[in-house]
C-alpha cells in the first residue's frame, strides 16, 4: 500500500481532534506518538487493551521518523521485542529490490545493512514513518494528532490517603482524555509534570551521586571544540564591544559542578547529493550573517574541516549530525525548552530552524567560507521526497534530553559502568556516556571556547530498572514515564537511545496492563511476574557477554 494511502487511513481510524463528542474511557493513555509512544501502544494492543494516544504534532514516530535514521545503540543485541521488530521491518524493506531507487544496494557504501544480520540499522526518515503508520492500522490504535495537552490542567481520582492517581488529561480546547493507565512517552516529561511527580532539568553536581563525568566540563569537553583560537568579540580585540552572539558572559562553575543547563538541541537533517531529488539550500527569512561570525573567524583562523557529520543512508541520503566547533547545534539557545508552554517551544524551534537553516545556506554560499567548503556543500541539499509537507525540513527538534523523573531508583554513572547491577531490569542500555556541548564562554585567554561535551564508551549493556520508570512510591500510582527516566544528566546520555526507548516503551505498557488486571498501582507489581512476561515477549533482560 502506497504511503499516501496509509497516512489517509490513519487519519480515518485515529478520528478527529475536534471531534465534540464525549471521549470515552480508555485502558491505556499514551502522551506522545513517539517511538516510545507506539511501541507501547502497539504492546497495550496486543494486550487486549483499549489504547489512545495522544499526539502534539500531525506527525508520529519522535525522532526516529524525524531524521535520526542512523541508529546510536552501542550494541545491537541487546534489542529485543518489538524494538528489534522495528529494525527487522527496516531489514525487509530494503530487501527488496524496487526499495533502492537512486543507488543499487550492493553500492551503499553506509552501515547498519549486513547481509547476514536479522534487523537493518540505518533508513530513511519516510520509511520508518511508514513502518510505525503500518502499526498503528494492523494493531487498531487509534492516534489522534494535533493534540496539545493543557500543560496546567489535570484531573486527579478521588483518594482517601492514598497515592494520586490521574483520571483525565485535557487538551487545550478543553477536550477531557480519560484513562486508567497513562504513560508519559514525551521527550520532554511534560506528563509527569503535570502529575506533579518529582523531576529535575539541568545537570547534578559529581558529588551529588559519586560520579565523574557529571556537571560542569570544561577539560574533558575536547571533541567538537575550537581548535584554533578564536576571538569572542564584536570587534576583535574589543571587550566593551560585547561578546559575539551565542556566547554566555558568565563563566561556568567549577568543574563537576551542578547547573540547570541542558545540552544542546539540532534538527538532524536528511540530506541528499542525488540530483533528481535534490533541493537548494534555501537562504532563510531574516537571514543575518552575523549569527555566523564565529563561523567565519574560526574558518579564517584556520580550521578548514567541514562542521557536519553526515552518515549516509540508503539511497544517497544522509543523517546529518551536528560536528566540531560551530556546526548544527544551536549550542545555549535551549535551556528553558523542556518546562515552557506551547508558543515559548514554537518560538525556541523556530529559531533552531532558521538557525540551522541559515548555516547550511552560508556554508554552501557565503564568500566569507573557503571555497573547498562551499563546493562541497553545494553537492548537497535537503530530499524533495522526504517531509514533503515541510519543504524537506524534519518535523522534530532533536531533544536530546528535557525533564528527567526523580523517582526512587536513579540510574547513574555507577550502573552504566556495571558498578551497580539494578535488581528489576526491563531492558538494557548499551551506548557510551554522550553529551553535547552545553554552552560557549570566554577563557582565561580571551578566547571562545564550548563546555559540556563529554564521550566516554568502552563498557558491557547493562540493566534498567523498573524502578526508574515508574514515580515513586506515594506520587502517581497509575503512571509510567519510558522516555523521561530517572537518571542523572550523563547516565542519561547513554539511556537515550530511540532503540532504547522502545524497549522501555514495550516494558511501560506491558506492566501498565498487568497492573490493571491485577488491580494495583505500578509501584506495587511484583517483578517476577513482570520479568516472565516481558521475557515471553521477546525483551532481553541480563547481558552474557558474547
């Protein structure tokens, strides 16, 4: 069935969001048609369940159907259920011979397609939106798009002492979303926020957990980083000309110290350099080349290496990731992102777009950049055939991490080294410890420099704890948050993986159910009883090293 087709029967079986008729109870509530989101809601499904999900944009599938085709998990057999039955799906696409339209499979030069492996790691943006659209009509979920959630409004059950439990959600009309169960699959916990469940935003002090690669990182942030000095002034030289745009005037604390900082955000781009499908960069409304000064003076200072991370995907694509020291992440400009309301988000990613928007046109066009780069950028261009409604452009802001619960297990540096096994596993991390940079300031020398980034990989999969997807104990007693986990800011720069949140999307939903036919709350389902089914289904709970 042509993905046209799809999309319009999606729009069909998910109903109408203006719809004034009365919303009926639904067992299961899902906040969020992200990876999480459907993966849980196709687990919910298979359940027997009556599921709902509830989507901001017109658009399902997060990230993964945003752009981030070139899947970061570390190790790839530690995915299982339905998380690998996504990737397998990839697998059977591009098996088939018609699926390679503008190269021949045998001349893919990218990674993640080995003949002999059971599931595929790298696509496009439109194939993997067809896969979760395909999901949703074979399962009978019903997805009802351009819903925003009234961020202030809830209802809570009557209680007698108890812990709260969430009845209702209401979208911004006034529409009231019943349910039994909930589950928060947002990027940004905006779910359990509203649920008044104990989160946090920002980055914990090294002390706060016994961690070393927490707070403030000034000497171990090398990658991305300017390797030429680079003069921060309006006018070079000048310090009461004021700092350039982007550079914070405070300088950060102390190194491992906390802060209320998040890494930063980008749009990961699909581009191609196949003619036939290829699309100019386009200046942006507003262009101001002066938003691109640090560009120009770190190229004339001489780093001449292309600040792009471009993977290649099947048919002549890419997905592109922010790289070295003035590239695609609009490095500061995020950090009220994750708790602002609906119009402070638009402003925020409107400006993330003509940002990024207007770096790609400048590195293709702008005198000002050595000519090797231009011609080298020129080859590129955004896919016609790809967000064919947004000019090209991805639907999702990359929200490499908002909220993060606080529940009574936090994940930290300590379980993703292996220090400290989790007792009531749902699934596995496996990806290294990954932050980006979080701001730009001035050094001792008068010099640009970024803070934040820290990579640090070389350690075996390990648990996540059922623990730390539910709140705690006496907080929401019917809500499960598969994306927004508890961790610390840098155990959750290995947590946050799309395939991960799939497997804990499954986890989510499987103990959603089994907590209403057992008639408790989430914090008291026994694990056992958890860990067989989830095994039943397919989820690889404990790693054997290979």
């Amino acid at each position: 069935m042509l993905l046209a087709g799809l999309l319009a029967l999606a729009s069909v079986a998910s109903g109408c969001a203006s719809d004034p008729r009365p919303q009926a109870t639904h067992d299961v509530v899902i906040w969020r048609a992200t990876s999480a989101g459907l993966a849980a809601a196709v687990q919910a499904a298979r359940s027997g369940k009556s599921v709902l999900v509830l989507e901001a944009s017109p658009w399902i599938g997060g990230l993964s159907a945003s752009g981030l085709g070139a899947t970061d998990v570390g190790n790839k057999d530690a995915i299982g259920g339905i998380a690998r039955d996504f990737y397998r799906a990839v697998r059977e696409w591009y098996a088939r011979d018609e699926a390679w339209v503008a190269e021949r499979r045998e001349d893919f030069r990218g990674r993640g397609h080995r003949e002999s492996a059971d599931a595929a790691w790298t696509f496009e943006p439109k194939v993997a939106t067809r896969i979760f659209e395909e999901w949703a009509l074979r399962e009978g979920i019903e997805v009802r798009r351009s819903v925003r959630l009234d961020l202030q409004r809830i209802e809570f059950a009557p209680t007698w002492g108890q812990a709260q439990r969430i009845a209702a959600l209401f979208d911004e009309h006034g529409r009231r979303y019943e349910g039994r169960m909930f589950i928060d699959a947002s990027y940004e916990g905006d779910l359990l926020a509203l649920a008044k469940v104990s989160y946090v935003v920002g980055r914990e002090a090294n002390s706060d957990f016994g961690e070393t690669l927490n707070g403030v990182q000034k000497e171990l942030g090398v990658a991305h980083q300017f390797v030429r000095d680079v003069d921060p002034y309006r006018v070079s030289g000048d310090a009461s000309s004021g700092l350039l745009p982007g550079i914070e005037a405070e300088i950060p604390g102390p190194e491992g110290a906390a802060d209320h900082k998040v890494q930063a955000y980008c749009y990961r781009i699909c581009a191609t350099d196949h003619e036939a499908t290829r699309l100019p960069w386009r200046k942006p409304e507003g262009y101001d080349e002066t938003a691109y000064e640090l560009l120009f003076r770190n190229f004339e200072a001489g780093d001449l290496r292309r600040p792009w991370h471009p993977v290649l995907m099947p048919n002549r694509k890419t997905d592109s990731n922010n790289n070295f020291a003035v590239s695609t992440d609009f490095i500061g400009q995020n950090w009220s992102y994750a708790e602002a309301g609906w119009a402070e988000r638009e402003r925020i990613e409107a400006a993330h777009r003509s940002w990024q928007q207007g770096l790609l046109w400048t590195l293709a066009e702008h005198p000002r950049v050595p000519l090797e780069v231009r011609n080298d950028f020129q080859r590129w261009g955004l896919c016609r055939d790809e967000f064919t409604d947004n000019g090209g452009w991805p639907y999702q802001l990359y929200v490499r991490e908002g909220r993060r619960m606080r529940s009574d297990v936090v994940l930290t540096e300590g379980h993703v080294r292996g220090e400290r096994p989790v007792e009531d596993p749902v699934g596995l991390g496996a990806y290294g410890m990954d932050s980006h940079h979080v701001q730009r300031y001035v050094d001792a020398d008068g010099h640009v420099r970024n803070e934040g980034d820290v990579q640090v990989r070389g350690f075996d999969p390990y648990g996540i704890s059922y623990r730390a997807i539910v709140p705690s104990r006496g907080q929401a007693s019917n809500l499960l948050v598969p994306v927004a986990v508890s961790a610390t800011h840098i155990a959750y720069g290995s947590i946050r993986m799309e395939p991960v949140f799939m497997v804990l999307g499954q986890a989510a939903a499987t103990a959603a159910c089994m907590s209403l036919d057992r008639g408790v709350a989430v914090q008291d389902l026994g694990y056992n009883e958890l860990r067989e089914q989830l095994l039943r289904d397919g989820m690889i709970l404990e790693w054997k090293r290979r």
